[in-house]
C-alpha cells in the first residue's frame, strides 16, 4: 500500500481510518488515503499484516495512478480467469510490459504472495511507462 500510493506520488492522509484493523497501524496514513480514494485493497475486512498478492499489488499501483482498465477484454494468462478480481489489471500491466508469465509457461500466479523486492520493480516498471 505504501509503495503504491507513494509511486502515485499521493502518499497518506491525516486522520482515523475507517478499517479497525489500520487504526494504531505503521500504515495507518496510507489506508486512510487508500480509503478517500476508494481502493480496492481496503474494501471489506482487510487482514493488513498479511502478505499483499501479485495481483493486488499490480491493481492497487495501477488503481492509485487513476489507470482505466474498461477496456480490456480478454485475458493472456492461463491461470487468470475473467472471474477473477483483478484480471483486467493484471492484463493491463501484461500489455505495458510491466508483468509476464513464469518463464516458459503462460502462468502469472495472481494469488501468490509477493515481496517488497518484487512489488518495487513493479512500481518502478509502472512509473517509468507511465511517466507517473
């Protein structure tokens, strides 16, 4: 959430944050602004200490930087169904170059965890397509 909102160059919010699990929360500024905003990330009951997905990661930077996703219609990798959440960032970010499938196969994992290393070069890739 952090390295999202701070790639978007937007950063936290004073004040309480509805979700109880952010109050006296290290990222508590962050879900505030996540939450004016209307991230996805912070709807319903959100576990904040537990990993972050690859697909919510690659949403949420997509989400701050006011991305429009509409009109992608169709999904490259095998393992992401258009049921799926994110599936519409997920190609999005497919399409910039910024996520590819597990080499040599068409997988992109959308529900595994993914590191601060990982989610980093993510925000990095994102800033430098989109002069964000």
């Amino acid at each position: 959430l952090k390295i999202g909102l701070e790639t978007a160059d937007i950063g936290g919010a004073e004040g309480e944050p509805e979700l109880s699990s952010a109050q006296d929360h290290w990222a508590q500024e962050y879900v505030k602004m996540a939450e004016e905003l209307g991230l996805d990330i912070v709807q319903g009951d959100v576990d904040l200490n537990r990993p972050a997905t690859r697909a919510e990661v690659v949403r949420l930077m997509l989400e701050a930087l006011g991305v429009d996703v509409s009109d992608i219609d169709s999904i490259e990798f095998s393992d992401v169904s258009t049921d799926h959440s994110h599936w519409q960032y997920i190609q999005y970010a497919k399409d910039l170059g910024v996520v590819s499938g597990d080499e040599g196969t068409t997988n992109f994992r959308p529900d595994d965890p993914i590191n601060r290393a990982e989610a980093a070069k993510i925000a990095n890739q994102i800033m430098e397509l989109l002069d964000a």
